[in-house]
C-alpha cells in the first residue's frame, strides 16, 4: 500500500487518564485494558466493516469506507464502554485524505480525527462538521453544536458535533477564538551551581517558571508535583510525554555565580522529542525575575498564543525584584505543604518576613492566608473565625495589589468552604480558575465543594480535571473524586478511589469506605472497615466528625452518620 492515498472516514479513540491509572494499578490496568480489546472493540470495529490501522498502547486509528460506519462504530463503543468496563475512552471522527507510506500513516484524516479525540469528553463522541454533514438525518439528530475550534495545523477553524452519554451535561459551545489547548510540563531545572544550597534557588526559579505559564491562554499546565517527580533523574522526554499525558516538555538548568545567573530553557515536542527551540538568559541576580516573562512569552510566539490586552496586564502579575523577600516566600511555601501546627507556624514566619520586606508583593498576602485557612480547617488555633477573617483580609490585600492574582480568589474561597459558604465558595474557585485555568488544587477543593452543595456529577467532572493538570497527584484527590463518585451512586469506582487514597496516604479513605459498603448492604465489610478507621484514628467519634462534614443538605449527613453508627463506630 506504499504511497495510496484515499478519502476514508477515521476513527481515533484513547483510554481517558490511561498513565494516572497505570500507576495506581498496572496489572488491572493492562487487564482491563486487554478485555477492553478483545471483548468490545475489535468485535465492534469488525462488525460495522472498520480496518484498525494503528495501535498506539491505549489508542487505536481505525479507517472505514463509510462515514456513517465510523460514526454508528463510534456510538455503539462509548454506549458498551460505559456498561462494560471501568476504563474510559474518548473518540474523534473525521473524513478526510489517508495516505499509506511504507509503514506509517499519515494525513488530514488521521491529525484531525486525532486532534478531535484529545478535545473529546469522557466518554464522548466529538465529530467534524463534514462528517456531521455526511450523516442521515436520525443520525445528525443525536449529535449537539459545540461551537468552533482551532486545530493545530488546519488552516481555518473547524464547527464541531459532540454526543454526549445520557445524563451528562450538554457540551459547552467554545468560540473559534479559543484554541484547543495544549498540555505542558516543566521539569525542575537543573541546579549546575557548585553550591548544593543553590539547589533551593533552581527550584524556585522552576516553580516562578510553571507559574507564569500558567497564566497563558489555551495551554494547561502540569502541577509542579507531577514533574517534581523526575528531580535529580536522567529522564527520556518521550517517557515524560507518555508518563504525564503531555505534548510539550520544558526543561532547563540555573547556574549562579556570585552576583550573575545564567538560565537554559528548551522547549521540546514530547511526541517526536525534537527541539522546538533553546535558549540561554545571563542577568545579575537582581534581575532573574524578568527570565520567568521571557521564557513565557517566547513560549507564547512559538505555539502562536496571541495575548490580548487584559491577558497581558495579567500575565506580567505583581512579583518582587527583592531577593530576600522572594527568597523567604519560597520558605513559606515549602513549609506550608507540611500539614503540622508546628510547620504552619514556620510557614507564618516565613510568610510575614516577605511581606516585611517587600508589602507590594502579591504572593507572600496569599500564602499567609493560606495558612490561616489550614489553622482553621485543622484546629491549630483557638479562634476559628479570627483566623478565617485574618484569611479573606489577606486575600483582600493581594487584590489591591494585583487584581488578576487567582490566588487570592483561592484563598478567599477556602475560607468561605470551612465556613459553610458552599455558593460563595464555588463563586470564587470558580473566579480563580477563570484567572487561572491550570491550578489543579482549587480544581480538587472545587470538586469537594461541589459535592457537599449535591452537584456530584460536575463534581466528578472537575476532579477528573484536576487529575489531568496532575497526574502524579496526591491521596487527597483520590479521596474527592471517591466522594464525587459515592454521592453519585457510583460505588464500584468510589470503592476503587478510596482505596487508592488508602495506598497513597496510609489510614485515609476507610471511613468513606465503611459508608460505602453500608450503602451497598455489605455490612461486615463495613464492620471491617470501621475496625481500620479506629486503629488509624482512635479518638474518632461520629458527633466530631459530622462538625468537619459540610453538606448543605443535613438530610444527606444525619444519612451518613446513620451508616456509621450501623457499622458499630463510637457515638
């Protein structure tokens, strides 16, 4: 078939978060995956006349002479997918040019079916508007506009259709201005100083990096604990790409000596591993802090992101050029990831000496507020709400300061989520994603606030979001989409988070289990269950825990406490 080139319709299909669930469990990964093949989509793929012509590990190209085919293959494999397997796909159809060379394929048909694919929802069928066009019209029916989008390498945007699985939302319709996005990785930057202390100065530098590309249109950003993983590692960027889901990889090294710093970027395809571009910064040290712009903006004209005024304003925030101030703010940081009294109270210290040194500097006002939201949240201080008052003043003072800081909408919403506020809570998570769309954690406390104000499934959506942005995410996010999924009735995947979030973080997700299996009249695995929570936590008692349960709807809590008490946990 070497140089045939033809119209064919083409399917392209992949297993959603299939690297996230290849680290939690590999073997029932792979399994499930194999079953997956076997029992479903081979058969399916032959019985509606389709030719599998690439095998990509989670993903498959399929050719069909029809495009009615493809389409009918399509909505027949989401349909057994979500009854049949615990894996799910999302899948992309387009019609277009297919051409066989050697042993490659390649083509409009292939990029853009594929490029549909990755923009496709869980358990979603998105499709091209030429293919939409080709459909009957019972067929067309069952699909819905999703506005335009911007695929890379098509000349002008594309008008897409999406079927969505019965009982989820519609899909959002996007305008053609905003592009698909794009998924990035920052590994930590190499610290080539003969200093080893220089080492914290290289991971700052890293964090302000990932931060700032935060801050550009139509690109996600991998959580700095995702990439953080592979510090001090001799790593493949193709392994990086395939590991964290990502299409473009950043890394770089710092070197500091005396009052001078030389700073290495390079950004590079993590499909094909080739060098999109590099670049070398030397400054004085008082001037490192204009690198992180740089380096984002050349970003920015190599993907071709077009800033708009307000993006702009935006995006160059309010930082510091004081050393010391940056400098102890890292401090404050690093300190506060510790959930101890005795480092919160190191994180405080740290926190206040930066905003003593410079007060126009917007992010030491946010981590001090952070830090009195985890005060309160966890009992470190007498006062309660002195402490949730203190945290929306900080938040307040680093909007003066920079009013685009989505920090500082973070802050203000964790505080209004410890103090039941669910609506302002989701108000203001909702505000700093807006400003900044990549900040996996407020997507995750997002996710838990949804739940406990009875919205689950975009609960279960915004987890799964924030998953994406960290793939190498902790326990307690396997513990929010677990509750997502509990109150959504779906308690074989809810048993399956909890137990992650047990492996992740020793003596968590029991509890949540022991409601699970009473909901699902299993009473001595619920029995057992109890047993574990009062051998991680014996000082546990029902009445303590409802006052941390947030739930707008008191019928759904005295419901959860009930199954408590069933499985024998003291009063």
């Amino acid at each position: 078939m070497n140089g045939d080139r033809r119209l064919s319709a083409v399917l392209s299909a992949d297993v959603v978060n299939y690297s996230g669930q290849m680290k939690a469990d590999e073997n029932r990964t792979l399994s499930e995956l194999r079953v997956l093949r076997r029992e479903l989509f081979d058969p399916l793929v032959s019985d509606h006349r389709g030719n599998i012509v690439k095998r990509m590990g989670d993903g498959w190209i399929v050719e069909f002479n029809s495009v009615s085919d493809a389409v009918r293959c399509a909505l027949d494999l989401q349909s057994q997918v979500s009854t049949q397997s615990s894996l799910k796909l999302r899948v992309g159809v387009h019609l277009g040019d297919v051409v066989f060379d050697e042993d490659d394929i390649f083509g409009d048909g292939i990029n853009l079916s594929a490029r549909l694919q990755e923009a496709s929802s869980e358990g979603a069928v998105l499709i091209s508007d030429v293919v939409h066009r080709s459909l009957d019209e019972r067929l067309a029916e069952q699909f819905q506009r999703a506005g335009e989008r911007q695929f890379k390498n098509a000349p002008s945007p594309i008008e897409v259709f999406q079927w969505s699985p019965p009982g989820s939302a519609p899909p959002r319709v996007t305008p053609a201005s905003h592009a698909t996005s794009r998924l990035i990785g920052v590994l930590p930057f190499d610290n080539l100083s003969s200093d080893a202390d220089q080492e914290f100065f290289a991971d700052g530098i890293t964090e302000e990096i990932i931060t700032t590309l935060s801050k550009l249109p139509n690109l996600l950003v991998v959580a700095r604990n995702s990439t953080f993983v592979y510090k001090g590692r001799s790593v493949d960027v193709k392994q990086v790409g395939l590991e964290q889901g990502v299409d473009l990889v950043l890394e770089g090294s710092v070197r500091q000596s005396g009052n001078r710093v030389r700073i290495t970027a390079q950004l590079i395809d993590a499909k094909s591993g080739m060098h999109i571009w590099a670049d070398r910064y030397d400054r004085l040290i008082e001037d490192v802090f204009e690198v992180q712009d740089e380096i984002a903006l050349r970003i920015a004209t190599e993907l071709q992101v077009e800033l708009l005024a307000g993006e702009m304003a935006r995006f160059r925030g309010s930082g510091t050029t004081n050393l010391s101030a940056w400098t102890a703010q890292l401090q404050a940081v690093e300190a506060s990831r510790k959930i101890t009294k005795e480092a919160q109270a190191d994180a405080r210290r740290f926190a206040q000496q930066a905003i003593a040194l410079d007060p126009g500097y917007s992010a030491p006002h946010c981590t001090l507020g952070f830090i009195c939201t985890v005060e309160a949240r966890h009992g470190f201080v007498a006062d309660r709400r002195a402490a949730l008052a203190e945290a929306r003043d900080c938040a307040q003072r680093a909007l003066e300061i920079d009013i685009y800081n989505p920090e500082a909408h973070a802050i203000a919403g964790f505080a209004d989520a410890i103090d039941g506020k669910l609506v302002s809570a989701i108000e203001k998570f909702n505000e700093a994603l807006a400003l900044n769309p990549n900040h996996a954690d407020v997507a995750a406390r997002l996710s838990l606030t949804l739940g406990f104000n009875g919205q689950a499934k975009e609960a279960i959506r915004v987890a799964q979001q924030a998953i994406t942005l960290n793939p190498h995410y902790p326990g307690w996010y396997a513990g929010v989409l677990g509750f997502a999924l509990r109150l959504d009735g779906q308690y074989q995947e809810a048993k399956k988070a909890f137990t992650e979030y047990g492996q992740k973080v020793e003596g968590f997700g029991h509890l949540d289990l022991v409601i699970v299996h009473v909901e699902t009249e299993n009473l001595d695995a619920a029995r057992d269950e109890a047993g574990n929570v009062m051998k991680f936590r014996p000082q546990f008692s029902i009445s303590e825990w409802a006052k941390t349960q947030l739930f707008s709807d008191r019928e759904r809590l005295e419901k959860d406490c009930a199954s408590l008490r069933l499985a024998g946990l003291p009063e």
